[in-house]
C-alpha cells in the first residue's frame, strides 16, 4: 500500500470519530465526515517527503563529525538543495502549493528579520563584568538571562550575555557552561511571556491573554529553572577553579556597558514585534496592499540592523570579536528547515486535527514537546493548539476565534465528560512548546547561533549527538519527566 492510500485509508477509518475539529458539528453525518477526512487526506503530501528534512537533519547531526570539511564549505547547498526539492514539488504537484510556500517564506523573512536585527544590534553591545566566574556568581548570571529572556526575548537574551558570560569564565569554561546557558537563556527562560518565544507570541496573536502564560506557567518555570541552576552550580562547584586568571585586587565587581546607544535599538525593535495587523486593528499589511512576502514589522527590523550596525561601537564589535557567521549560517540551514519541514507540518497538523478528540493532557505535552525539539516549534504549538480546541468543539480558524481561544484558556471551553478544564490542556502545549526547544540545536534558533559563537571563541562545544546524548536526554528529560508528573499526569 502507497503512503497515499495509507494516509486516505487511516482519515476514512478515523472520520466517524466527532471529536476532529473538522468534524466537531453533531449534525455531519457519517458519510459527510468520512468525505470531508478524505477530502483532506487529499491535499496532504506524501509520507516520502518528509526524507529530505531527515536527511538536513542527520547530515547536520553528522557533518561536522565525519566530513567537516565537506560541509563546513558546502552545507548551504546542502540545506538550499534538500529544500528545493520539497519546494518544487509544492508549487508543481500540490493544488495549494504556490500558497504554502509563500506563507512559508513569509515566516521565514520574519524569523530572519527578529533574529537577524536582534543579533546585529546585541553585537554593538559590549558587556564587561569585573568579576570570575564562580558557582555562585554563574548562577545569578543565568538567573539574570532567564528574566531577560522574557523582557527581549530568548534571542535578545542569549546575544548580550553569551559573549560576558564566556568572558568571565575564560579558563574554566567548559562544555557544561555552554550547554546550561542554552537551555535556561535561550529556551526555557523565554516561557513566561508572548515577548519570550515565538510560539507564545503566535498564541498571542490568536488571542491568548499577554499575561494568561505568567499568570499559569510562573510555577513551572520556576520549579525548572531552580531546578537547571542548582544542577548547574554543582557540575560549576565540581570543575574548580580552572586556570582562571584571578581577579585584579582593585576590581569591585563593577559592571561597564560599551555601545548603550543599541539599547534604544533594542527596544525599537521589542516595540515592531508588535506592529501586526492581529495586535493593532487596521495597521496596514503590505502583504495585503503589495503582495510582498514581509510587513512594515521586517522592514522595521531590517533597518534598524542596517542603522544600527553602520553606526555601532568599533570597540565594542571588536570587544565581541563580532563577525556575521553565526548569522550566516542560522541563514542557510534555516531555510532548508523551513523548506523541509512543511510536509511533516502538514502531516503532523492532520494527526493532531483527526486524532484530537483521543488525547489526553499528557499527549499533548508530550507530543508537542517532541516534535518542538526536531522541528520549528511555533507552527507546532499551532498545530496542537487547533487540535486542542477541536477537542472542545471550538474552531482556531472561526469568525470568532480570539473569543473562543480566550474562553479557551480561561478554562471556560466546552467542557468534555470525565475531562480537565480547558486551560490545562494550553498550559501543556505552552511549556511544552518552549521548554523541549532545548533538546536539540535546531529546536530554537539561538542554539545554533550561541553554539557558533562559543565554537568561533574556540570554547569546548559538544557537537548535536553529544549534546543530546550527554546534556539533554540525561538531564532535561529527568526534569521534563518530573514536570509532567507533577502537573499534567492526570
């Protein structure tokens, strides 16, 4: 049997069941359902497609291990390659095609523009702490960077503080330092807010309250917070010393700001993130009004990292050793991701739409969070949070959805028999969502970017295997594991 049919086969089978968002109306009949589910199953992609993300994804897994040189020289071709042939076969095989790949590029342009500009203008920011890296002071560091992370974003975060942060543990650093930086300032520090992380930011668009994550998620996000920092203090506590050059007896642990100007460049660019037709009610789209794939939110963006960047700091870029490779690469490998991902996407949204109706809180956490892990965790959040409406009898995509989705997450949906509120179900997607974007590099752009950074300071980095294998699965999992038990495990 063909994947096609496979796919038909499974949506006729599973189309009598109600609980589909698509087939939530008590008045569709069998028949009509099991249609509408093939009708589906119709305009979705072949299981086959989805190879060439596994294919991006095993090669960036194993090409700076087996053949670097090959692919520290030719991964954009790579990554632009293994795209192309999804992208072509979305605009000449798939009736909706043309439409899916410029909504993908759109949230491509938008992902470059935050993180590019974020990036740019941090990197005029120079950061001096006249202190050494100790156990006591590391951990206030990242404590510091996980509250950032909600103010600027778990980009903004990552790229003002990785480069001081690195600093003041020259001679000690070790991998650990890198990998515990990634996971608490660059993913899970950005849980609490729709500024931390750009699934939260799309549930805000869709109308989840600004402060509905920090009002339900603050107890979570401490408990795992507390928890990474004190695991991280004693694997600091355990390494010593080092050989650290001591502090000078004058320092009093001052801390000096080169570049301040960038900060108002910062905030300039805090403020575009909401410069969205779905935020301000008649802010014009030149999507709409020119056709073009980015809004006046990008151009803002773009400028601002053209401005600022001619007009920053000389000692503070060459304080950053600041050079545009990291960006560079996040670039490429992010569009054959984007490109790649749209049939596991497409797919992974049909299961959850079908498939809604049978999952509990528990499989909601931990399938989105799985998948958030390999995959661009914001349209996974989406996917899953269509499918948790539908499990409600409630529609993302209805007139009235802003209504429904803060009904939603008030914990007021339409209640199913022997079930937990609604808003259980939105606090798991949330964290899960932005939590388990730690497990991977590519679960969060600046896991890449701080990976390279740290790699271009010839700082120990693990490589992807080994920071899975030794960091995330040994450490985080545990964490995750807890969490769920203590929360969600109904």
């Amino acid at each position: 049997m063909s994947a096609k049919s496979m796919i038909l086969a499974v949506a006729g089978a599973v189309a009598i069941v109600p609980s589909a968002p698509l087939l939530a109306s008590e008045h569709h009949s069998g028949a009509a359902a099991t249609e509408a589910a093939v009708a589906m199953a119709h305009h979705l992609p072949p299981l086959w497609l989805v190879a060439p993300f596994v294919v991006l994804l095993l090669m960036i897994a194993t090409g700076p291990l087996f053949y670097h040189r090959f692919w520290e020289h030719h991964y954009p071709k790579a990554a632009m390659g293994l795209g192309a042939v999804v992208a072509l076969y979305y605009g000449f095989m798939m009736d909706h095609g043309t439409h899916t790949l410029l909504h993908t590029l759109e949230e491509y342009i938008s992902f470059m523009a935050l993180i590019a500009s974020l990036f740019i203008v941090s990197g005029g920011i120079l950061i001096h702490i006249e202190r050494r890296g100790t156990p006591l002071v590391n951990g206030a560091l990242l404590m510091f960077g996980a509250v950032l992370a909600d103010i600027i974003g778990t980009t903004g975060a990552s790229m003002l503080l990785i480069r001081p942060y690195m600093r003041i543990n020259e001679g000690r650093l070790r991998a650990f330092h890198i990998v515990f930086f990634i996971f608490i300032v660059s993913n899970i520090g950005g849980g609490l807010t729709p500024i931390g992380d750009p699934p939260l930011f799309l549930g805000f668009l869709k109308g989840v309250p600004f402060f509905w994550v920090i009002s339900k998620v603050w107890l979570p996000w401490i408990a795992v917070i507390a928890t990474l920092i004190v695991i991280f203090m004693l694997l600091d506590w355990k390494a010593g010393k080092g050989e650290v050059t001591p502090a000078p007896k004058s320092s009093d642990g001052a801390i000096t700001i080169t570049g301040t100007k960038n900060f108002a460049w910062l905030a300039v660019i805090i403020v575009a993130v909401f410069l969205d037709p779905a935020v301000i009610s008649g802010f014009p789209s030149l999507q709409e009004m020119l056709g073009v794939p980015f809004g006046i939110r990008e151009v803002i963006m773009f400028s601002v990292a053209f401005v600022a960047y001619k007009n920053a700091d000389g000692d503070a870029l060459k304080g950053n050793e600041f050079n545009f490779e990291p960006i560079k690469e996040v670039a490429f490998l992010f569009v054959g991701i984007f490109a790649t991902m749209i049939p596991a996407l497409e797919l992974i949204g049909s299961y959850a739409a079908i498939h809604a109706g049978e999952f509990s809180v528990s499989r909601f956490y931990w399938m989105t969070g799985a998948l958030s892990g390999v995959l661009d965790n914001a349209p996974t959040y989406l996917n899953f949070l269509a499918g948790a409406l539908g499990k409600f009898g409630l529609d993302i995509n209805s007139a009235d959805a802003v209504l429904q989705i803060r009904a939603f997450a008030a914990g007021t949906g339409s209640p199913v028999p022997g079930d937990v509120t609604s808003d259980v179900y939105l606090v798991a997607i949330s964290i899960a969502a932005v939590f388990f974007g730690a497990m991977t590099y590519i679960g969060n752009a600046p896991n890449f970017m701080v990976k390279n950074i740290a790699a271009q300071a010839e700082a120990d980095v693990p490589d992807f295997v080994e920071y899975i294998w030794k960091y995330s699965i040994p450490i985080l999992l545990p964490v995750f594991l807890v969490l769920w038990l203590l929360f969600f495990n109904f």
